[in-house]
C-alpha cells in the first residue's frame, strides 16, 4: 500500500470518527429528535452545524427549525438546577445554554459540583501513581539509591493526597451547602 493511499484512508478514518451522527441518523431525519438529545445534553445551537457536516456527504439537509423546535424542549430539561449538580459531579461541562434567568445560579451549583469531580479524578490518578510507585519497591534489580528516592517519592505522593482529601471534604461541604440552598427550588 502506497503512502498516499494510507493517508487516504487515514483521514477518511479521521472523519468518520468525527462525525456526530451516523449514516442511519442522517437518513432517519429525525431532527426534532436529535434536537431533543442535543438540548437535554446541554449542548450549544452550533451543534447543529456539525451535524449538517456530517449529514451533507449524504446529500441530506438538515431540518433547522425541527431541530431547534426539539433542542429548546430538551433545553427545559436539562436546565433543572438538579442537572447542574449531576453534570458537574459527572465532569460534563456546562456551555451556558440556559436561560439568563437560571445561568448565574446553574453555573454556580455546576462549579461546584465540578470541582468535586475534579478532586475526586485527581484523587484516583494519585492512588494509582502511589500504587504503582509502592510496588515498584518489590524490583529485587533496585539499588539503594533508587529505593530511598523511590520511599521520597511515595511520602511526597502520601502528602499530596492528604492534601486533596482535605480539599474534598472541602468541596464536598461547599457542594451539600449548595445542595441545601437549591433545595427549595424541587
């Protein structure tokens, strides 16, 4: 196979991992269906475009007016201050499609959620990093020289994740506040 044939390939490969929508999809045409999906995903008007690129090597055109008739109704659903909280804690960012009225707070209640979600990922990479440092140890080839920097390496780690779960509970009482607070709004 020839270079230009792999590159070839290679970006098509590229383009189809891409795409938002399927061939089956397109051909569905269900854009007030996709618009819902896309709403109660907090995803952005300019999704759409997206999906017209993906759709047009198809020669189908997508329905605008079906797929933002869809997208503001899954928008209502997504935009519960309940939502906030269960994307942040899922690490789902938030694009700011909410209405004006609920933004400042839905960000607010999504941040804090977030920065649990941040923690807690951080929190398990370390616990992975000081696992594998731990049995690094068990090498029968090390030197002395390499255990004692290996032993400085896994305090260090032990500190740093002192330091996080500190900054959990933090966030996490910060996060039950604000659950507390958004309460009322059920």
């Amino acid at each position: 196979m020839n270079v230009r044939r792999i590159i070839g390939f290679s970006i098509v490969l590229a383009q189809l991992g891409c795409a938002t929508l399927s061939r089956e999809e397109c051909m569905r045409g269900d854009w007030y269906g996709v618009g819902v999906a896309d709403g109660r995903s907090g995803q952005i008007g300019g999704r759409v475009d997206e999906h017209r690129k993906a759709c047009v090597e198809y020669g189908i055109i997508v329905n605008h007016e079906a797929y933002f008739a869809g997208r503001e109704l899954g928008l209502r659903d997504y935009c519960q201050l309940d939502n906030a909280f269960r994307a942040g804690l899922n690490g789902e960012p938030y694009r700011h499609v909410c209405p004006p009225a609920i933004d400042g707070l839905f960000a607010q209640y999504h941040a804090a959620a977030y920065a649990v979600y941040e923690v807690r990922t951080e929190l398990e990479r370390l616990d992975n990093e000081l696992s594998g440092r731990e049995r690094d140890l068990y090498d029968k080839k090390l030197s002395d020289k390499d255990r004692t920097r290996i032993r400085q390496d896994i305090r260090e780690l032990d500190r740093n994740r002192d330091r996080l779960r500190d900054d959990l509970y933090y966030h996490e009482r910060q996060l039950d506040h604000l659950r507390h607070e958004a309460s009322p709004y059920h």
